[in-house]
C-alpha cells in the first residue's frame, strides 16, 4: 500500500505476528512498517500522527500524538525515513489509516495520507 501527496510517499507493509499473539484470549498482535519518502524539492518535517483503526467487527478507535516512535523526523528532498510499530487487536483482522501532519520549511503545512492497509491473521478464513 501507498499514498503520495504533496510528494510525500507513505509505504506500509504489515506482518501478523503469531509468537506474541494469543488467540484464545482475542488477542492478535500486528506489525506496520513504514517508509516516508521526500520526493518534493523541499525540506519537511513531519509533526504528528493521526491514526484511525478499525477492528473487524467495525469498532473504530481513533489515535492522535506528536511524531512517530518518539521522533518528529526531518527530511531533506530526496531523503528517506523508515520505523516499525506495533498494533494489537481483539479481532483477528482489522485496518488501519490516517495522516502524518507535515511541515514545509517557510511555508504552510499539509496533512500526509498514509493509506488504508488491513491486518490479516493468515490462518483465519474469511
């Protein structure tokens, strides 16, 4: 999955990670990896998240906070800035979307869109 705007491209893949999710408590854990890609010609940093997650019974869960991981990355055009996190879930599949907000050095800031990407227990039939 990807989304570019403003020539910010949001890559994710996930991964449904089996060793640390219990089923049999409806508990399953996912992981998301990231990838920022600056492809505009000016430098932006990115300021917060927004995050809406779905499980698949259609409950929504909304998630806003400062940077990511910790971080409030800055990229120069050209530049590139990757992380994992984590999503646990009482449902074995579920989605995931939002928005990085960003700022442009000297001018306005603008809302990235990261995509909508599921999460998905491989062994359950759907």
């Amino acid at each position: 999955m990807e989304a570019i705007t403003q020539g910010i491209r949001i890559s994710v893949q996930t991964e449904y990670l089996e060793d640390q999710s219990q089923p049999d408590q409806s508990f399953y854990l996912f992981a998301y990896h990231i990838k920022i890609s600056n492809q505009s010609t000016q430098s932006v940093q990115l300021i917060s998240r927004h995050w809406i997650i779905t499980n698949g019974e259609g409950k929504k869960e909304e998630v806003r906070g400062e940077g990511v991981i910790g971080q409030q990355p800055s990229l120069m055009p050209g530049e590139s800035f990757e992380y994992t996190s984590f999503c646990p879930l009482n449902t074995p599949m579920g989605t995931m979307q939002g928005s990085y907000w960003m700022e442009i050095e000297g001018a306005e800031g603008f809302r990235a869109a990261i995509p909508k990407f599921e999460f998905k227990n491989p062994y359950t039939l759907h």
